[in-house]
C-alpha cells in the first residue's frame, strides 16, 4: 500500500510504503529510504517518527540510507588518482559525515517497484553532489522475508571513479523500554577501529580482547565498574573485504531474551553507535521519548575514513563496477 505521507518545504510529496509478510511489518519513506517503522509481532523495534516534519527537524538519521559514504571523512578530504577533491564538511564545520548536509538520507527516493512485501528505490546522485566526483545511480531493495527477516539489498554504479559506502541506519530497540543498556549484544569481529576526539579512526586495527569492546561472546551495553566513559561509537572489523554472501555479522537480544534480531551482512565491517548522544525533543512512535541509549545502531558497511586509509577495505567504486551490499536482520 502506498499513501502521501507529507509535504517537503519545495511542494515535493513524500510517500510510504507498507509492507507486510508473516509476523512483519514494515513502513518505507521515500525520503531518505528511510525505514519509518518495523513491527515484529506489533512491536515496534526501530526508533522512528509519526510525521514528516519531525523527521526534517529531528532526526539522527533514523532508519535512512546514509551515503554516498557513510560515516565519517576526516577533514571532508579524499584523493582519487592523485586529483583532490573537497567533500561537504557538514559535522563540526570540518569532517564529513554520512554523505554530507545533503546526503542520501534527504534526497527523495524514486519507487521503482513494489509489491505486498518489498520495494525497490532508486536515487541519482549528479557528479559534483556534495563534492564528489562522478554521476552515481543507487537502488535499495527492502524485502520482508516468510523466515521473519528484513533484507535490505543495495547496488550502485558510476560513470567517474567515486567513493561508494552505504549503509542503512535504523536505530534498534526491541522491545519498548527506555534505553537499550540492558539489551544483550554479539558481534562477530575480533578487531576494532579506536577513533581520536572527533570519531575519526586512527588507523590502528586493535583487538577487542580484553577490552569493553568485546562482544564476541555477548555482553548488556549497560557500563561496568570503571567504563564510565566508555563510548560505543566505532566500527568493529567483520572481514578484510566484502563478503560474496551474507554471514553472521552481530546479535541483539532484549533485556529478558524474549526477542532476538540477528544482523548478516556482507560487508566487511558493522559500525555499533548506543545513542549515547540521543536527545529528541518530540515525540517517536506512538507518543515515544527517545533520550540518550533510547536505541542502538549497528550499521553494516565499509570501514570510515576508507578513502583515507591506505590498510582498510577499498571503498572505491569504478565505471564499469557495481557495488553491492546486502544485510539481513533476522528475528526470532
């Protein structure tokens, strides 16, 4: 089913599509791609909002599709075959992030395709948007699945060699409580990136043993006695290059393991952010709060900073190339 759901300040409609397969349910904005809301059971598992302009006001990037790269590049800078190019600096006035101020997830996406439990979107993103070299077409596919997953399928191409990351960014909670510090979560990586001050990474590829960036074998996002100011905003290392097929990639479990969402993918890294800079001041989803550790993303994509380091995933897409990305989240 699709419906208007609002009015941009240019007199452009945004719509949503609702899709629905088993115990699923999802609602698609075209804007942004983003992922309205997500019901398991009728349970809302995602952060989102109930109007248009909330989202233009408000959000953190709820449940959009983040790019032309997502995450952040130091100093808005990147080379590509020794020509510079400057990147909207768009966080604190200097690094870049998510794509820019005009970034994937505020563009209104174009409904190729749907159906009762997918549709397909797809943005052009012109050579020069926000700095980036070469014309770039994207195409997201949700999918609602009958084994009780939401596969986001994304593809895109170039005609000028460009930085290509996306990545989709819904904040999880699964099951309604105030924050997700007493959610249960895994991650596959036995490595993680340390950043600086401002996020950025530092280049070192650290391991996660003995560290509160173990999540091999589980562990509540709640802080333990002398990780008080432990933040959890970093990308942990799944591989050391894209994936030909989806694998496990992290596990969410809710504060009474009733409910468990599992994240396969195949990029190489997943980017865990706890929200421990959230503060909305108007209401989510059915009247929600959402304040500092409301939700929890696990971003699955390339590595940030990539087009500045030499020792991580290429994130370089060629004409000629398709890029491809595929996540699952899998709930039980």
């Amino acid at each position: 089913m699709i419906k208007d759901f609002g009015l941009l300040p240019d007199g452009s409609t945004v719509q949503e599509v609702t899709l629905k397969k088993g115990e699923l349910e999802a609602s698609v904005l075209t804007l942004g791609a983003i992922i309205r809301d997500l019901k398991v059971d009728g349970q809302s598992v995602v952060l989102g909002f109930d109007d248009l302009q909330s989202y233009l006001d408000h959000s953190p990037y709820f449940g959009a599709i983040v790019g032309r790269c997502a995450n952040r590049i130091a100093g808005g800078e990147i080379s590509i075959d020794g020509a510079p190019y400057q990147l909207d600096q768009n966080e604190h006035g200097k690094n870049h992030l998510h794509g820019g101020a005009a970034g994937f997830a505020k563009r209104v996406w174009q409904i190729e395709q749907h159906d009762k439990a997918s549709v397909l979107l797809k943005l052009v993103s012109e050579d020069g948007d926000m700095g980036y070299p070469g014309r770039v077409e994207a195409l997201v596919r949700y999918t609602l699945t009958g084994a009780g997953a939401l596969r986001v399928k994304i593809s895109a191409t170039t005609d000028k060699t460009t930085p290509v990351n996306l990545a989709q960014h819904s904040y999880f909670n699964l099951d309604g409580s105030g924050t997700i510090l007493d959610h249960t979560l895994e991650i596959a990586a036995d490595s993680y990136l340390p950043v600086d001050e401002e996020l950025i990474p530092t280049g070192e590829i650290r391991k996660v043993a003995w560290t509160p960036y173990d999540f091999q074998d589980g562990r509540k996002l709640r802080r333990k006695t002398g990780e008080e100011n432990v933040i959890f905003d970093h990308n942990f290392c799944l591989s050391e290059a894209p994936r030909e097929s989806v694998e496990f990639s992290a596990a969410l479990e809710d504060s009474n393991g009733e409910r468990r969402m599992e994240v396969w993918t195949t990029e190489p890294g997943v980017q865990l952010y706890d929200a421990g800079m959230l503060d909305v001041p108007v209401p989510g989803l059915a009247g929600a709060r959402y304040q500092k550790y409301g939700g929890l993303c696990l971003e699955t994509q390339r590595w940030p900073d990539g087009p500045n380091q030499s020792g991580f995933p290429d994130v370089l897409l060629h004409p000629g190339e398709i890029y491809s990305h595929v996540a699952e989240y899998r709930f039980s």
